[in-house]
C-alpha cells in the first residue's frame, strides 16, 4: 500500500478563515463522509500518531503519513481537505518508470511479430514455388489432400 505524506498544515476553514488553534483535530479519508474512522497516522519516522492531532496555537498540526492522498480534516467545527503532493508526485514517477521499462519489451515482441509475419510469408512462397517446380502447375494438397490453387 502506498504512503502519503503531508507537511505540516494550517488547520483553517477557507469560508470563515477561523485558525483551529489549540485545538484537537482529527484526520479521516475523504471517503469517509460522516467522520466516523479516523485514518492510521504515522510521524515522518514511521512512528504511530495518535488522533485526534493538537493544533498548535498558531493552528498549525504537526507533519504526518498515511494511506490516502487527499484527506479530510475535522476539528472545533470545522472541516477541510489536504491533499499529498508529494506523495501524488512519487506515484506519477512511478507510473513513468513502469511505463518507460514497458516499451522495451514491448517493441521486442513487435519485432518478434515481425520477423514470424516475414518468416511465415517466406515459407509460403518457398511452397509455392517448390510446388510449382515440381508439378509444373498451380495447384497444390492441403493436409486432407484436397487440391487448392496456388497464386
């Protein structure tokens, strides 16, 4: 499971502008609609948090990891999202790294293709005018011996 991790965030609610100093605030996925399961918080070190976090009186929380990259916060009746950059960012990379080992492979196998389309052509000709050499006409067998035109 991927981590998220968040700075350090000013608790503030963006319609009120009121700061949630010293205040206790909880952390919960935004999935989580009626606030009722707060998320599993580890510090920076990988060291478990317990909720709800203390705001500091300047209402800023302390930095934190989880498993969810935009988050809901709750606290002295307010409520707001913050979202996981960096944790967005090293997923992106990711997903470009795998990407980029991808192509290789991939155009290994179009070139393999390739050479069993030209390879399977080759030996239809090489039929064509082994039988042709040999009877003098256009028609050849297939397995169940039945006679078909040869182009």
């Amino acid at each position: 499971m991927t981590d998220y991790p968040f700075d350090m965030q000013l608790v503030v609610d963006a319609v009120s502008l009121s700061v949630v100093a010293n205040g206790q605030v909880y952390i919960y996925d935004t999935a989580d609609t009626s606030s009722v399961s707060p998320l599993t918080l580890t510090d920076p070190n990988g060291l478990p948090i317990s909720q709800p976090l203390m705001s500091s009186n300047n209402g800023f929380i302390p930095a934190f990891i989880t498993t969810s990259p935009q988050v809901k916060w709750a606290g002295a009746g307010f409520s707001g999202f913050f979202d996981s950059y960096k944790g967005l960012r090293d997923e992106a990379i990711a997903a470009v790294t795998a990407a980029e080992a991808a192509i290789g492979p991939a155009q290994a196998a179009q070139v393999a293709s390739s050479d069993s389309a030209n390879s399977a052509a080759e030996s239809a000709a090489a039929a064509i005018a082994a039988a042709t050499a040999a009877g003098g006409s256009n028609i050849a067998l297939d397995t169940d011996g039945v006679p078909y035109f040869l182009a």
